[in-house]
C-alpha cells in the first residue's frame, strides 16, 4: 500500500525524504510541539479524548490515500505528501511558459512566492480555530465527524505549508511558519491574514456555507498554485486538492440536507412556516449565501491587480485548469470588467494578466451557481415553490473594486443610506444567531439527526448511516 | 495610461488651499495635540487618468499637507505635538501614487518629489524650531513614500497586528528610488544599520512587528487594540518635553488669509511680488515691494502687536505677506511655466522709502524674535529663502535704477546665481547687510547664504560681520558681494546679452550645474536628500530600466514584466 519512499514510522509521515534531510527534520520537529500545543488550545474543543472514524493520508497512490480507522484527534498523522507524479515538471504560465520547472525556488520570486505560501497557509489553521466550538451543537455524529475529518485535514494542509517553508525559505520562512501558529482569527490584535478567516462561524449553518463557499475558494486557489512553475508547490497543492474535495462535499451536502429539510418542514407547516416547525427558513439560508459567498469572493483578491498580473506572468500562480488554455502567455487579450466611474457602472477592458483574479473568480462563480441548480432541483423534488440564488459578485464586497461602494444583491449600485436599510434582508445578522442556536442542539445518538436537517443519502466509506462515527463513550 | 501632468496645456496648479476645502487629510485638535489623518479620496487625483488607491499621493494631497503643517504653527500655535495617522482602516499610506508616477513627464515627477520633500523637511523643521513635535501613528501598512512620510516624524509607531509592515519597495517593485529621503532618512536620521538599510530596501513586503523595532524602522509596536490608546499616551508623554524653552507670547493664532493674486495672461500680481513672464524669451521677471513705513513700526511694536495686527488675517503683516506671495509665485513659476529658463529678481523699496526700512525692519523683527510668531515669521522667511534655493531656474538678480536689496531682500541676490549691479555715479544704487543675515535665514547646508558665498574668503566673510552701513557698487563688489558691476552706458546691452546667452543653454546642464555651485561646504542630511534626488533619482528616472518602454515603473500595474539592461553605469 505504501510506495517505497513513504516514509511513515518517523513522527513526521512524509514522501520527501525527511529522514535524510536533518535540516529539514529538524526545523519540523521544532514546529511540531508547538503545533500541537495551537491545536489543544485552538483545536476543537473537549473531544480530544474521542476517537473519530477518520480517513487518514498513508499513501499517495490513487486511491491509497484513504486509510479510515477511530482515531484520536491528537494522534491523528499530520503528514507531509507530494503529488508523485512522474513527469519532468514544466512552467505551466507566463512569460517562461514551457521552460523546466524550478525544484528550488528562484531567488527573483523568493517574496512573491513566500507571500503566496503564507496567505494560503495562513487559512488552514484559521478555519480549524473558527470551527472549534462547533462539535458541541453537532446535528449528528455523521456530521461531527465530517467536523473534524475538516479540522484535521486543514490541519494537515497548514503542515503541507509549512514543509514548504522550512524546506525553500531559510530563516524567514520559519520566522513566517511560527507566525502562523500565532496569529488568530477574529483576534483584532493578531487576526488572520485574510478577512473571510476573521468571521465568526457560531453554528452548523455558517459551518456548512464556509465548507460550500470559502473552502471552494481553497480550491481555486490551490488549482492554480498547483499550475505554479515552482514545482514543489504545484505538487503540494495537487495532492492537498484531493483532500479539499471532501471539505466542498460536506459544505455542498450540509446545505442541500438542510434545504431538503426546510422544504419538508415548509410542506408540514400549515401556512408554510419553516421557523415554526424549528427549522431554518429560506430568507436566512439565503442571507447565509449571500454572507458567505460575497466574503469568499473577496478572497480572490482585486478585480484589477499588478500582484495577480505578476505572479502570472512569472509563472508562480496559472488559472483554473491551465491545460485547458492554448495561449498560457496572455500578454494580450482584455478582459471588461464593470467599474465604477462617476457614480455610475461602466465597462472597462483591462489587459487579460491584470484581470487574473477575475478569470479565477470567474470559474468559482460558475461552480457555485452549478451548486445553486442542485439545491434548486432538491427544492422542486420536495415541491417548494421556493428558488434560492447568488447574489452579484458585486454585491457585499469588503475588497477590491467594488469595496467602497453599495450595491443591492442584484449588483445595481444603491446608496449607502439604502444598504443600511436593507442590510438586515440581505445578509446575516447578529440576531440570526440566537435563532440557530436555539435549534441547535446536539444530537450525539447513532443514526439520528436535529430537526433541522434532512439525513444523508449514505454514509462514510460504505459504512450505514447510524454508524457510530464518533464514540462518545 | 492618460497623460498626466502636462502642466502648460492643462488648468495650472494651485498651491493654496485652507482647511474648509481639504479633500484627503482630516485635521482634530484636542488642546496641546492634533491629530492629522490621511484619508485620501481616490476620486480626487489632481489630474485625470490615475485613481488615489489606498492612500497614495500625488501633488493635490501633498499641497494640502504642506498647508496644514504651515497653518498648524501659525493658526494653532498651542500644538506641541501632532500624530500623524491614517483614517484608513487598513493602510496608513501607500506612497506617491504609482500610476501617477508612471504617467507623468519627467519634469513633472521632479517637481512632485521636490515639493513633497520640501514639505517633509517642513514636518522636521517644526518639529525641531515650532515645539510642534510629529509622530507618526502607522495603523496599517506603511509603504514607500507612506514610510518616508513617517520617517519626516520624530518616532514613528507601527501597529502590531501581524500584517501591517514599514516597507520601501521602490527598488525591488518599481526599479526607482524613494524619492523624498527614504534612504538619507533611514541610515542618516534612524541611524538604522547600513546592512539592514540594505535588506529592507530591496525587500518589497517591508518588515513588520518585533523586527521592525529591532532595526531601528519604528520606534514602538502596539496592538491593534491598543494603538490608539498607547500612542495618545505616547503624545501625552511628548508635550512637557515639547514644551521645554518654548518661547513667550500669547499663544493664539492667527489666521493666514487667501493671497488673492490678480492674475494675468503673462503676470501675476500680488501685494508686495508680481512675476511676469514671456514664453517666447523664456524669461521672468519677479519682483519684491520692500516694507513701508507703517509696516516697519507694526514690527517695531514687537512680536504681540505683530500677532494681534494678523489675527482677524496675516494681510497686515509685510513680513510674512510678501514671503507668503513669494512661496506662491516660485511654486507657480515651477510647476506652471516650465518653458520660463531664467529669472530675473529685482528688491525694489515701497514708495517713499529706501534700504533704510528694510533695514530699520529687520533690526526690529530680530529684537522681537523671541515672541513666537515673530519667531515663526522669521522660520518661514527662512523656508521660503530655501524654496529659491532649491528651484532649478536660473536666477539673476539685477540692481540696477530703482532697486534697493538690503538685508532679508539682499538674500535673494545672494541666493541668486549672479548678482548683476549698476554702478552709477549720479545716481547710486545701493546694498545693505542686516543682522537677519547672520543666521536666521539658513541655507540647506545649515551655513548662511553668506557664509556659504565667501567660503574661500574667511576674512573677507569676517569684515562683513556687523556690517549695516550702504554699500555702493564699489564697497558692495569690494565685499564679494557683486558678479558683475557694470556703468550705466554698458547696463542694457551687457544685461541683455548675459540673458541671451543663459537662455541658449541647455536647461539640463544648467540645472545640474546650478544646484552644484549653490552649495558648497558642509553636508546635513536636508542638503544631503535633495542632493541625491537631483543626482541619483532624477537620473534613474530617465534611464530606460525605470521609464523606458520596458522599463519597471513604465510596466508597473501592465501585464508586462519589466527587462532591463544589466550593464552597470
């Protein structure tokens, strides 16, 4: 099961070769006491002692990465894996596209790329200590499980990073690799680097929007690192995608679960009141989108960037699936954007490299309105008159652009005094939370679910429903 | 792009500016501290085709800044200590504005680096001559010019929040340098470790939190949470020390009132200067009115009678009105008439008056220099004398008929690059020293424009000293005083010759050679920062590898990546 050069007795399992590089093993083994003593403070709390039915790495052949067994969160195997791939890697993007590959990173790109790796690396541990609370009004040992499957693996991601810091960046990148254990989110002294990472995420309904919606932005952004011309990064991140996948599962599935229970619930209710049944209304799932999706869309950064035109045209980050694209220099070509000029919405054409973020948002955007259509065919099976949608990318943006102006969800510019006034229908509030807390109970017995949410259609690795994927005992 | 800053087919700029009509700085006073926001309205460039992103500059923000550190030490004279912050929630200050930069003429980045580095030395000057102390409270990122800015300040506080770094990312991004002291301020001022200037200079994303204090970048860090509180405890802290030797007089300010030029096609008139201009000889013409009478004897009152005469407005004041038109007048003839080579200044006396009451008003603003509006009158003669010396015309000062430079007015023949004057037996035209020329007014270099005139010639610099009596031609060119002295049968056609003649040179050669001769002796580090931006900066930002058309800052912002010439010049 496991190829020759994984090696998985150390502390540390890994394909690279740990055990003859001293340097690097013993850079990881200094950040791996401190790593886990974030994880008991910032991890999931009180379930330390719980073992949890989770899919661990031990390999990286296809298929070989899914080892399931319980385990206990703090023994859990951070490992370190690289995509195996055989190919003599290429610069997939940009000027140099077509040229070797660099194994090491080139001293011209030594920033760009180490600002690439931290801003990433940076979410992976800001996800986990914004969902810690969670596990303790989980709907179902089926969805705490998926909880913390999530946690682990972001986990797992942060180590991915920081490998990649240790091994390529000196001094500063474990200066950087112990920032990242430091920073917090939320935390208005030492917040996390990016704005979606610092949202409060109190309930299961935030929960399953940020795995839907800012996890896919995860996914994007490691797409298009893992067309990086550093190839060590490409690699990392091709292998970190398979796992994200499942992050977008649960997010995807949890709402889908939660609108197919809306739907029943709206059926039983005699005059269609959701809330009444205890169950979550569809004017608040869809202020979960619209929160959700607009903060991620920031993610993606500025519509018009010389940050994105430069790490593409250096070859350090390429688009979504690049193999895809005959012309990987795109030196010429426009892309229009809508701007804002003089109070009213304008197209402009700014050069195709400028636009990066936008191509990328563009293929995020796609994937998520394909994710509405499910839901809305979920909602037509269960015979809801009900249509959930997304909001213009415009709409509720914190960067770019679009940031200092208001726009109503359908994207048309609107003052600030009537965003103000309608920011309550749009978007969630402080006082959605003590609705969902207040139906959020804990429901810990194999099998069963809150009456908030519909059941899955199966269960994990071919085990039934009421597995119990947590033993609470 | 657009182009930018093409000053002569566009509507010229305008360097004045009062409180009521700032666009980008947001200005709070709480007794002995003020607080100075940044917050730039990206919808307000002074020109067309660039957006003011994330607090960053152009001429338009710097005019207003500069109009505020001027007004703060007259109209707010109960300021000791000013922080300088940012109304920006994430960034303190980006720096000159990239696209502007990348946009505009060469000329027209030279005059925008030249003025917003007048402006930081203004920030040092008050600090060290107003007791008005800067801080700078960086509550976000700090890049490029937004870090120089804080380095104008005397301690610079950074905010701790993980992301927030002081950077100067000119060479590694934009192939140029910083261009208002960053380099001169950072190993001169901050004494900051060569080695490290080195490292921080060539590293874009700059350096942040604990590393930043260690190398001397920034004096403190606070958290986010705490920053304002701590740096308000901080300019709480400064005010006794601010305070110390602070000068007397009732601290109450006065009002700087509009300068109302009437402006012509070809002239601009004002009170006390008037400079004219011709396009087609390129030469100008600015002219100073000496104080009459009455403005002599309001000096003669001292320095409260010389502040309650401006309250209600500084109109009444000569010495601060006709330095306040002349300030205005250099900054138009630099930025508005760029085809205008040579400038011919003439002093002449206000009716019914001669070199005596010039004389008579610098005795007394001397006597009344320890009020602090005098005090302040006198700090902005200086800064205005230094404005002359830094503006890259040629100047001929001419006195012929009719003109009368005496002391104060007399630094602007010594500032000159030549000092042209009639020798005419029946009718002598005379020069007279003060003792506002022996140290009030100084140069960059620190030294006086004396001094620095008869720097191989000690004892001749020696018999000057305490010398008030009128000079004519012969005494005044006896005194190394004079260039050329010529009769009245040789003074058109000599004059105008040496005008032809100066206006057939290159403007280049002339300004690079001009700003050579203009300061010999010793070295500060003001002297040293505008030094090297006409040297260095000035010259990478002709050089293909900054603007050619595959140069860094050309291609900053474009899809193309920058390809420079390796050979080392």
């Amino acid at each position: 099961m496991t190829t020759p050069n994984v090696d998985l007795d150390g502390k540390i399992p890994n394909n690279v070769g740990l055990s003859d590089d001293p340097k690097l093993r013993r850079a990881l083994e200094t950040w791996l006491p401190q790593y886990l003593e974030w994880w008991n403070d910032m991890g999931p709390t009180d379930f330390a002692d719980k073992p949890v039915f989770l899919r661990t790495a031990v390999s990286v052949e296809p298929g070989g990465w899914a080892h399931y067994e319980h385990v206990k969160m703090p023994d859990y195997r951070w490992g370190i894996f690289l995509d195996p791939s055989p190919e003599a890697a290429h610069i997939k993007c940009g000027d140099d596209a077509g040229k070797p590959a660099w194994s090491d990173v080139p001293g011209e790109h030594r920033n760009s790329l180490r600002r690439i790796i931290v801003t990433q690396a940076d979410t992976e541990p800001a996800s986990v200590e914004q969902q810690r609370m969670l596990g303790h009004i989980a709907p179902s040992l089926y969805d705490l499980r998926n909880l913390f499957q999530v946690n682990v693996e972001e986990g797992r991601h942060l180590w991915a990073m920081v490998y990649l810091l240790h091994k390529f960046f000196g001094r500063d990148g474990r200066d950087e690799a112990d920032e990242l254990l430091v920073r917090r989110s939320g935390n208005p002294d030492k917040p996390r680097i990016l704005g979606a990472f610092n949202q409060p995420c109190d309930h299961w309904l935030s929960f399953f929007a940020f795995t839907m919606f800012t996890d896919r932005d995860g996914k994007y952004q490691l797409a298009a690192l893992s067309e990086s011309g550093f190839d060590p990064l490409a690699r990392t991140t091709q292998f970190m995608l398979t796992e994200e996948a499942h992050h977008l599962f649960v997010g995807e599935t949890g709402l889908d679960r939660i609108i197919k229970r809306s739907a029943e619930l709206q059926k039983l209710d005699k005059n269609g009141d959701v809330r009444a049944q205890g169950g979550i209304d569809f004017d608040l799932i869809q202020r979960t989108i619209n929160y959700w999706y607009t903060y991620s869309l920031d993610l993606f950064g500025g519509e018009i960037s010389s940050n994105a035109s430069t790490f593409f045209a250096t070859g350090l980050k390429g688009r979504y699936r690049e193999d895809q694209y005959t012309d990987h220099r795109a030196i010429d070509g426009s892309y229009r954007i809508p701007v804002v000029e003089g109070g009213k919405l304008i197209e402009q054409d700014v050069p195709v490299r400028n636009a990066m973020n936008e191509v990328l948002r563009d293929a995020y955007v796609a994937d998520c309105e394909r994710a509405l259509r499910k839901w809305n065919k979920t909602l037509e099976a269960a015979g809801s008159p009900t249509r959930l949608s997304l909001p213009s990318r415009r709409f509720h943006r914190h960067q770019g652009i679009y940031a200092d102006y208001r726009f109503d969800p359908q994207g048309n510019l609107i003052s600030h005094e009537a965003y103000e006034a309608n920011k309550h229908k749009w978007v969630l509030v402080p006082e959605d939370n003590a609705y969902l807390l207040s139906i959020m109970k804990p429901c810990y017995e194999p099998g069963k679910f809150a009456n908030w949410i519909a059941a899955p259609n199966k269960g994990i690795e071919g085990q039934p429903i009421d597995f119990e994927y947590v033993r609470m005992d | 792009m657009h182009d930018v800053a093409k000053g002569a087919v566009l509507a010229p700029v305008e360097f004045e500016v009062e409180p009521t009509r700032y666009r980008h700085w947001k200005v709070s006073y709480d007794g002995a501290i003020a607080r100075v926001a940044m917050d730039v309205d990206p919808a307000a460039p002074l020109r067309d085709g660039y957006e003011l992103k994330l607090n960053s500059y152009d001429l338009g923000v710097d005019v207003e800044l500069a109009d505020i550190v001027r007004r703060m030490r007259f109209e707010h004279p109960e300021v000791r200590v000013v922080v300088l912050t940012s109304g920006n929630d994430r960034v303190f200050c980006a720096g000159a504005n990239i696209h502007m930069l990348g946009s505009s003429t060469h000329a027209w980045k030279v005059n925008f680096c030249k003025f917003t580095n007048e402006t930081r030395c203004e920030i040092e000057d008050a600090t060290a001559s107003s007791h008005q102390v800067w801080i700078a409270a960086c509550n976000g990122t700090t890049a490029g010019g937004g870090y120089e800015l804080a380095m104008a300040c005397q301690e610079i506080y950074l905010q701790d929040d993980g992301n927030s770094a002081v950077s100067l990312p000119e060479v590694p991004l934009l192939g140029v340098l910083p261009g208002t002291g960053g380099l001169t301020r950072l190993v001169d001022k901050r004494k900051v470790r060569r080695d490290r200037a080195d490292v921080f200079s060539t590293t874009a994303e700059g350096i942040r939190g604990k590393k930043a204090v260690q190398w001397g970048l920034v004096d403190a860090i606070f958290p986010r949470s705490k920053f304002d509180e701590k740096v308000l405890e901080r300019a709480k802290g400064l005010i006794a020390s601010a305070s110390a030797g602070l000068p007397p007089g009732e601290r109450k300010g006065v009002v700087l009132s509009p300068l109302a030029p009437e402006v012509g096609p070809t002239s601009r008139r004002y009170r006390h200067v008037s400079l004219e201009w011709d396009e087609t000889t390129r030469v100008a013409r600015l002219t100073m009115t000496g104080p009459s009478a009455a403005d002599v004897a309001l000096v003669e009152r001292g320095g409260e009678a010389m502040r309650q005469a401006c309250v209600d407005g500084s109109a009444a004041l000569w010495s601060l009105q006709a330095w306040r038109e002349l300030d205005d007048a250099l900054l138009h003839l630099r930025v508005n008439h760029m085809q205008v080579g040579l400038v011919i200044v003439r002093a002449v006396p206000a009716q019914g008056c001669d070199l005596q009451q010039v004389l008579a008003h610098d005795a007394a603003l001397a006597k009344a220099r320890d009020h602090w509006f005098a005090r302040e009158v006198l700090l902005h003669t200086g800064r205005v004398l230094r404005r002359l010396d830094n503006t890259s015309r040629s100047f001929f000062a001419f006195g012929d008929q009719g003109t009368a430079f005496g002391g104060c007015m007399l630094e602007l023949a010594l500032a000159a690059d030549r000092f042209y004057m009639l020798d005419d037996a029946d009718a002598p035209v005379k020069v007279a020293l003060s003792e506002l020329e022996e140290g009030a007014l100084p140069m960059h270099n620190g030294r006086t424009r004396l001094q620095t005139r008869l720097i191989g010639a000690p004892a001749q610099l020696e018999t000057l000293v305490g010398r008030r009596d009128p000079l004519d031609a012969e005494a005044a060119d006896d005194a190394g005083l004079v260039t050329v002295r010529l009769d009245p049968i040789d003074w058109d056609d000599d004059t105008r010759i040496a005008m032809e003649e100066r206006a057939s040179l290159s403007p280049d050669a002339l300004t690079g050679m001009e700003q050579n001769l203009r300061f010999p002796g010793p070295e500060t580090p003001d002297s040293k920062i505008y030094a090297r931006l006409s040297a260095w900066q000035n010259w990478i930002f002709i050089r293909p590898n900054a603007t050619g058309p595959a140069g860094a800052l050309t291609l900053y912002g474009r899809p193309e990546r920058p390809q420079f010439d390796w050979q080392r010049v």
